[in-house]
C-alpha cells in the first residue's frame, strides 16, 4: 500500500512527521547519552549513503508536515555533505508546500557562513542551536567546545536567512548560581528568538558526568535551588510574552516546535538514521546505536532495527496520558477516549483525584493539567500515574 493511501487514518496511526538522526559531532560532551559519533568523521559519506538507503526503503516518497533533523550536530557535516542530506530529504521525504516545518539541529560553532548558506538554499526554516550557557566558566563543566563568544555570529548569520531560531538552555550544572542562571535568561532574550528550550541538567548512566559524579568530582545542584531554577524560567519568559506550551518549552505565539507536539501527543511518526526510533501503525522500533552497525547492517541489505514492539491497547493508552501530560494543554478526555479507546478516569480516575485534591493538576470535566506546583514535579506524578 502506498503512503497517500494511509492518509485516511488518524496521525497516531500513520505518520505526518520523521525524525533523521545525523550522529556526527566535533566532540562528545560529557552529558549527552545520544547516539553519537566523535572523531568519525572519514565515515560520514558512507554514512550518507546507507542513510539513503534506509529512506529509499519503502520505494514512495512521504509527504509530510515536519521534518526534524537532529544529532549528534547535523552542521557538522561539510558543506557538500549537507547539500547531499538535503537532496535526498527533499527527495524521500518532501514537506507540504508552504506550511511545511523543516528543523535541523547545530552548534554555536558549526554555523559558518557556508554551511547556513546551505541551510537557506533548501529551505530550513527552523534552527534549534545548543547554546547550553552563556557562561564562560559553566561551558568546561559541560564540555561543550564552544564559547560564549561564538554565540552572537552564529544567530546573525541564522537570522539574515532563516525564518525561525530556537535556543536550547541548561540549568542546575554544577557550581551555577540562581544568579548565573537568571544572566542566562536575560541574554537569551535579548537575542529576541522565537523559541527557547530549557533543561535541567540529567546525569545519565554511563556518561562520563555521571561517573564523575559517582566518584564525587562534580556535585548536583540542590533540589531546592534546581526548582527555584525553573521556576524562575517560567516567570522570566512567560512575563516576556513566551507560552510555556510544555514542561521545558517556550514560544512566541505560532512558534511553537510543530514537530516535537508529534511526540507529547504520542502520534506516529518516522524515524531514520543510526539510534532513530519510530511509530507507526501502533509499532514501535529502534534502531542500532552504533554507526559501523548501522552502515554495515543497511549496506548488506540487513534491516537496522534492533528493537520492536507493539504495545496492548491499555499499555499504550497509559503511555499516551504519560506524553500528553506534559503539555500546558494537557489531556483532552474527548480526544483521549478517540485516540486510545480508552477513558481516561477508568484508567487513572483515583490516582488523578488525589493529585487534584493536592494542587499538582487542574481538571475542569473536560481537560486535565498539571499545576504550576505540578510542574515542578512532573516527573514522579507521571511515574506515578504510569
């Protein structure tokens, strides 16, 4: 069955959206638990070539609404290498004219006037830079390579051609103040981007913080000054005129990142490239995390999918109100029951009430969301709920 004729079924069926994963990058930052490939760099056109591959599979072109194309730092790749990407994208997995959101991730350093230059040409009309901190002595602490001087040149070249910047931000590194994080805040503003990302630092296992931490090198911030830390995000930018649309997310009005509410809205989407996960037809699947793996496996005509499961109704209905809660929306029971076939007070009724009850979500019979107060602690209510 071809593709257009999927386009009855509802977007959690069949996907409106595709994520490719470039895992190239300069460096590999201490924090980041990403499929990623530091000092690859000879392997990249192979790369390509059995990324093409991958996307040629089901032998149609998809149209599509967003397309995200993340990392690793997709900007790394040389100009020509980009141009190359961008081809086959344009190719495989072309946009709705006009209303089409095309994302790319990069770097403050990986933004020379070539390779935005390319951007342009094939139409990027939204760039998500990882500015982390503008701080120079928290920069080494997450051992980004780049500095805060790079910053203000890399959204100046974005801005001469593209329609749309997001800023992804950090808080709750090590040694950082509430001080440091509110000139965090403020500096960002002050380069005006239509969107801002802001995360509080995670240490994951097997990151190289996360073994610092284990052996007492580096010491978490305090849970109270991480909660002040977020806190004050929300207040800073929503007085800005920012929607704080999800958990770690804020908008201008109709800048919200269309691609990523695919995902809390735990609607199907595409996924291509080496660690790509994908949902389709109520399937998911992953792909190798390794990219000689990835490259060997496509190249010998071997599928790269590790992993694949379908879950139970109720298990993905229960997975669906975890998503969906973490959105300023939150969960609409109507659209729910459609979406899942399930009701949302059977499935979670009393343990909903009690959070009600103590001020961590709203419900007004139709809608149910988290609080302010819910927000802080978002994650242990969803596990809860879970």
């Amino acid at each position: 069955m071809r593709p257009d004729q999927f386009e009855i079924l509802p977007a959690w069926r069949w996907p409106r959206a595709a994520y490719v994963h470039i895992p190239f990058c300069a460096h590999h930052c201490g924090y980041c638990d990403f499929a990623v490939a530091a000092g690859q760099d000879h392997v990249a056109d192979l790369y390509l070539e059995a990324l093409e591959v991958e996307l040629a599979g089901p032998g149609e072109p998809t149209p599509l609404r967003t397309l995200f194309i993340g990392g690793g730092t997709p900007t790394h790749l040389q100009p020509r290498q980009l141009e190359r990407l961008l081809t086959m994208l344009r190719r495989w997995l072309p946009l709705e004219q006009s209303t089409g959101e095309l994302s790319i991730e990069s770097t403050p350093d990986s933004l020379d006037d070539e390779r935005v230059s390319v951007l342009s040409a094939f139409g990027i009309n939204r760039v998500s830079i990882g500015v982390q901190s503008f701080n120079a002595r928290l920069l080494p602490v997450l051992d980004r390579v780049h500095d805060a001087g790079q910053i203000p040149g890399a959204l100046e070249r974005v801005r001469s051609s593209i329609a749309q910047v997001s800023l992804d931000l950090i808080f709750g590194i090590p040694g950082q103040t509430l001080d440091d994080w509110a000139a965090d805040l403020d500096q960002a503003l002050a380069f005006e981007p239509q969107h801002l990302s802001t995360y509080g630092l995670t240490y994951e296992k097997g990151t190289p913080l996360w073994k610092q931490r284990q052996r007492g090198q580096v010491r978490p911030v305090d849970e109270e000054l991480e909660r002040a830390m977020y806190l004050l995000a929300t207040d800073r930018l929503e007085a800005a005129g920012f929607e704080h649309y999800e958990i770690s997310n804020f908008a201008r009005s109709g800048f919200r990142c269309r691609h990523n509410e695919t995902y809390w809205a735990n609607e199907a989407y595409f996924g291509f490239g080496v660690g790509a996960a994908r949902y389709v037809m109520g399937k998911r699947e992953l792909n190798t995390r390794s990219t000689q793996e990835y490259i060997r496996r496509v190249l010998a005509g071997e599928s790269p999918t590790i992993q694949s499961e379908e879950l139970a109704p109720h298990e993905r209905a229960r997975e669906t109100m975890a998503v969906q809660l973490r959105r300023a929306d939150g969960i609409d029971r109507w659209r729910f029951r459609e979406q899942t076939e399930h009701d949302l007070d059977a499935l979670i009724g009393p343990k909903m009430g009690g959070y009600v009850a103590k001020g961590f979500l709203n419900d007004d019979g139709s809608r149910v969301w988290l609080t302010r107060q819910g927000q802080c602690v978002a994650d242990a209510i969803i596990e809860e709920l879970f």
